[in-house]
C-alpha cells in the first residue's frame, strides 16, 4: 500500500446519551400475537374432527378410456355422493378434446 494515501475515512458515530435509572414502562400483561390464536384455533378444529365418528370414505380409482388418465373419486358412504374427484369433470373434457385433436392429425 503507498505510505502517502490516505487512510479509509471512519464512520463518527454518536450516540444519544440516556438518562441513569430511566426503565421502559412495564406491560401490563403479554400482548399475544396473532398467529398463536390462529394456531390455536386450527389445532382445536383438527381435534374435534379427530374425534368425530364419522364413516371413512370410499376412494374409487378408475381409469378413464378416452383421455388415458386416472381418475380418483372420494364418495360418502351413506349418501353415495361424490364428494371430491381429481381431475375434475372439466379437467377431463379438456383432456379428451386434446386426445382427439392429436388422435385426428395422426391420421
């Protein structure tokens, strides 16, 4: 390093003086945040639906023919309502339509 440079310039930082026995007023209670009440509350809904009696589902896996894919189909027992289904309905139909555009330009 040349011995004429001058050295790096320093950052002179104050500091403001605080007066001696000066304390920040004491809480007067814990102020909870707000994601342990959130959490709170999911972990309480998640037991109660732990606790429930309720009938397992009926998973249907099936195979759809036109569009090749696999097609997953949560029912209720009692009712034999579909309550989920991946991929839905729509999901297929677009599926089809793609199958046969790429079945016809084969052709």
């Amino acid at each position: 390093m040349d011995a004429n440079a001058s050295p790096t310039p320093t950052l002179n930082a104050r500091v403001a003086p605080v007066a001696r026995g000066e304390r920040t007023p004491a809480l007067a209670e814990p102020i909870k945040a707000p994601h342990t009440e959130v959490a709170a509350k999911i972990e309480a809904q998640t037991q109660a639906e732990l606790h429930t009696d309720l009938a397992p589902a009926k998973l249907l896996i099936e195979i759809d023919k036109v569009s090749g894919r696999f097609v997953n189909t949560l029912v209720d027992p009692d009712s034999q309502q579909v309550l989920r289904q991946y991929p839905s309905d729509a999901q297929l139909a677009f599926s089809r339509a793609v199958q046969a555009y790429i079945k016809a330009m084969s052709e």
